[in-house]
C-alpha cells in the first residue's frame, strides 16, 4: 500500500512538469506574435505613406495618420467609422472605384488620381491595392497610397521650363547635337525646317543628313575631333550652292553644333567689299574731274592773268590794258571757283530742298544750253539728306550727259511717289539717242556707269529706253524706307 502511494507520488510529481513545459511552448509563440504585431504597427503608424484596411462592405477598419492627414480626416478614431466607397473625396480620386474593382474581381490593382480635399487643396495620389482573401475570397482590401503632389507639381514645373527652353531652342539657329558615331540625338525645329528642307528623325546620320561634298565632309569631321581641344567657332562649309556656318560646343559625351546658312550674308558682305571698292573708284574719278577743272579751266585763267599782270609791271605806263585783262581773268576764276564749289554741293539743295535744287541745275545746265526744260515734281514730304543728295546727283549726272552729248532741245522730268511710298523719276530727251549696247560694249559711258552705280546704291532699279535719232528716255524707281520721309515743317 505504502508502495502504491509512493509510486503515485513519483507519478504526480512528474505531471505538473510535462504540463508547465506544455505552456511555455504555447507561450514562446504568442510571444513572437505579439512582437510582430507590436513591429507591424509601429511600421503602419510610422509609414512615410498612407495606408488603410477595409472589411468587405469598404468599411474602414485601419487607417494611418498620413492618410488621415493626406485626406483633412479629423481623426483615426472618426475615419474607422468612414467607407472607403462613399466618401466624396475618395471617390473623386478614384480611389472608390478601384477598392470597389478589388472586392468585386479579388485583383490587385496600381493607379494614379487627383482631387481636390475639403481644404480645398489638389492633391495628386498614386495607390497601389491588394485584397485581403480568406478561404480564397475577398473580405476586405489594403490599401498603400502614395502622396504624389509635390513630385507631379515638380514634373509639371520642369515641363514648363522643358516648354519654355524648347521654344527658345526651336527659335534660334539650326542646332543638332550628335553622339560618338555621329548619330542624331536633338535636333531642333529650324535644323529640320528651314536648314534640311524636311524632318530629321533621331539616330539618323549627321553627314547622311547634311549629304556634304567629300571635302567638305572631311572639313566638318576634323573640326568635330578638333573640338576636343579647342573651340570652334564661326567656320564654313559649303552645302550645295549654300554656305553654311557652324560653331561647335560639347557636352558630356555628345557634341553640338549650331549652323546658320550664312549665304545671303555673305553676298551682302561681297556687296559692301564691292561697294567699298566703287566708292574708291568713284572718289578717285571724282578728284581727277576737280583737278581737271582745276588744272583746265581755273588754272589756265590764272596763269593767263600772272603772264598779263608781268607784262604790265614792266611797262605800267604803256600796258594798262593788260592789267585790266588781269583783273578780268582774276574775276573769272573767282566765278569759276563757286560754280565748282555749287556743282559740288549746291547750297540750294541744303537750304531748300530737292525740287529747288533740280530747278537750279536745270537752269545752270541745260537752260544755258538754250534747252527747254519741263519739270513736274511731286513730292508731299520732304525726304532725309541722304536720298535727296543721291537723286539730285542722278538728275545732275543725267542733265550733263544731255548737255554734253544728247543734241536735244527739250527735256521733261517728272518726279513722282507711287502708292508704295517708291520714287519714280522719269527723265526724256528729244535728242539724238544712242546704241545703248554699243556703248556698253565698249565699255564707255563714265556718266551712264555713275548714274545707275547711285541708282544701285539706293536698291533702285533703271530701265534706259533709246535709239539713234530717237532721243533717250530713263525710267528710275527707288524705294524708299517708311523713317526716309520726313514731314514738311
């Protein structure tokens, strides 16, 4: 009996072991669960982004403080009581539609909305939605969704500037920048348009594009590897009957160039070059003319007079007329000398305008001649100095030339505006004419060269009608700049 008991003892003591090491390994996982949970939530309070949970009616059952702030909910406690399907704000950002889809398909689901909160403020959100499934159904849906707003508001400021750079670029010169291989990476509007003539796609060929001459090519390949080293600025290729001019620049591992057809600069440059060279040419003739008058005419007149006034001082008593010849001649020089001087530059001209100053040499050139001389001017405004110099001086050159060569008897001007705002002269001889290309030919006519060298000057245009025994008639037109007019005082 005493046995029986003892063996009980040994039994009993043996069985609150087993049952407490029993309910520490039930323990041990509770603990562990606790400890995910504890780090579950501190992750989903802490969370940088707004996440909720909702049961299967869209009922919120967890939500965050980001979310709660991101949608001006007043509290955590207030948004568990709140659907995820009927909130107006929610539903304007489409995040309703897509919680609804999840629960009804069981599919996750990543998208982008925007909506205006009850603050007023837009607010752009990307979400991204997983089912919550049990037994392989639905029951609820989670939700992480992604504050967007100040990235979208950054993408949008940076694609104004993209716009805004853009259109400066498009604006500018041809520029293209090319990579390592010569492959188009950016090209701009005016590169395509106005320097190729079409649309120039992306990883094409520079020199396929540009389709140089082989020497030309291997011009354009030299500067680009120069580049590495130095700048390269303002050099040219010719392109077809084209120039064109390029700079080089690089940038990380592309190089850029900025091209300009340069052409219609060029000839302009070539038409100062040439009229630089007439204007030498012209002041050359022109010195020669006065030295001529000078030496022929003033000169002899003097020379003439010193011999007179010699042989007086000899014999005062006896040459008195030789002294008067000397006074004589000494006057005719000292009028000699202010008709070069008006020829020059006629003060009429300054003092009152063009049409006193064609009268004049109307009546100092042709009238003298026993010419008749009809004129009509009509001009409303007066014109700058510089026009009305380089007219005058076309009237001039022509009413000599009729003087010297024509024969004629009568002459008619007509000075005229068109509606254009273009003059319009008209000058006719009833003279003798001339084979027009005859004298071109050989290379005569100093005048005729003048007359239609200040006529190009002015972008004008002559047109010369005439024959032998026909007269001549000149037919001018010259535009005229809208600030060359000048208001009458």
């Amino acid at each position: 009996m005493a046995r029986k008991k003892k063996a009980e003892r040994k039994t009993g003591s043996k069985s609150p072991e087993k049952s407490g090491r029993g309910k520490l390994e039930q323990f041990i996982p509770d603990a562990e669960n606790i400890e995910l949970a504890e780090r579950y939530r501190h992750v989903f309070l802490q969370a940088p982004v707004g996440i909720l949970r909702t049961d299967a009616e869209g009922r919120i059952e967890e939500i965050n403080p980001v979310l709660v702030s991101l949608f001006d909910l007043q509290s955590t406690d207030q948004a568990r009581n709140l659907n995820v399907l009927e909130h107006p704000v929610m539903r304007a950002s489409g995040l309703s539609g897509y919680v609804a889809d999840c629960l009804q398909t069981g599919s996750g689901r990543i998208s982008e909305g925007s909506c205006v909160t009850e603050s007023g403020d837009e607010i752009y959100i990307r979400f991204y939605l997983s089912p919550i499934e049990r037994k392989g159904e639905p029951v609820g849906v989670q939700a992480m969704v992604v504050d967007l707003t100040g990235v979208r508001y950054t993408e949008n400021r940076l694609l104004r500037l993209y716009d805004y750079f853009s259109n400066i670029v498009s604006s500018i010169s041809p520029l293209v920048t090319v990579d390592a291989d010569f492959r188009v990476q950016f090209r701009n509007s005016a590169f395509c348009n106005q320097l190729i003539g079409r649309d120039v796609r992306e990883g094409e060929n520079l020199f396929d594009v540009l389709n140089l001459d082989p020497k030309e090519e291997e011009q354009l390949r030299v500067d680009i590897s120069a580049s590495h080293n130095r700048r390269i600025e303002n050099h040219e290729v010719k392109h077809g009957n084209r120039l064109i001019g390029y700079s080089i620049f690089r940038f990380a591992d592309e190089v850029g160039l900025i091209l300009k057809d340069i052409t219609r600069i060029k000839r302009l440059e070539q038409r100062v070059r040439s009229l630089h060279t007439r204007l030498l040419s012209a002041q050359e003739d022109e010195r020669q003319r006065i030295s001529g008058e000078l030496h022929d005419g003033i000169g002899q007149i003097i020379l003439a007079a010193k011999l007179n006034l010699n042989t007086y001082q000899k014999d005062p008593q006896n040459q008195q007329d030789r002294f008067d010849t000397a006074l004589d001649l000494i006057d005719r020089a000292s009028q000699e000398l202010r008709e070069l001087h008006t020829m020059l530059y006629p003060s009429v001209l300054r003092d009152l305008g063009l049409e006193s100053a064609i009268e004049w040499c109307a009546r100092n050139v042709l009238e003298v001649h026993d010419i008749d001389v009809q004129m009509k001017v009509a001009l409303k405004k007066k014109l700058a100095p510089d026009y009305e110099t380089q007219i005058f001086r076309i009237v001039q050159e022509i009413f000599t030339n009729i003087a010297k060569h024509a024969a004629a008897n009568r002459v008619r001007l007509e000075l005229t505006v068109d509606e254009h705002n273009n003059i319009l002269l008209r000058i006719e001889d009833q003279g003798v004419g001339f084979q027009l290309d005859e004298i071109r030919l050989r290379g005569g006519g100093q005048g005729l060269e003048n007359i239609e060298r200040r006529i190009a000057d002015l972008d004008g245009n002559v047109r010369i009608e005439t024959s032998p025994g026909k007269g001549t008639q000149f037919l001018i037109e010259i535009p005229v700049a809208a600030g060359a007019w000048i208001e009458h005082e």
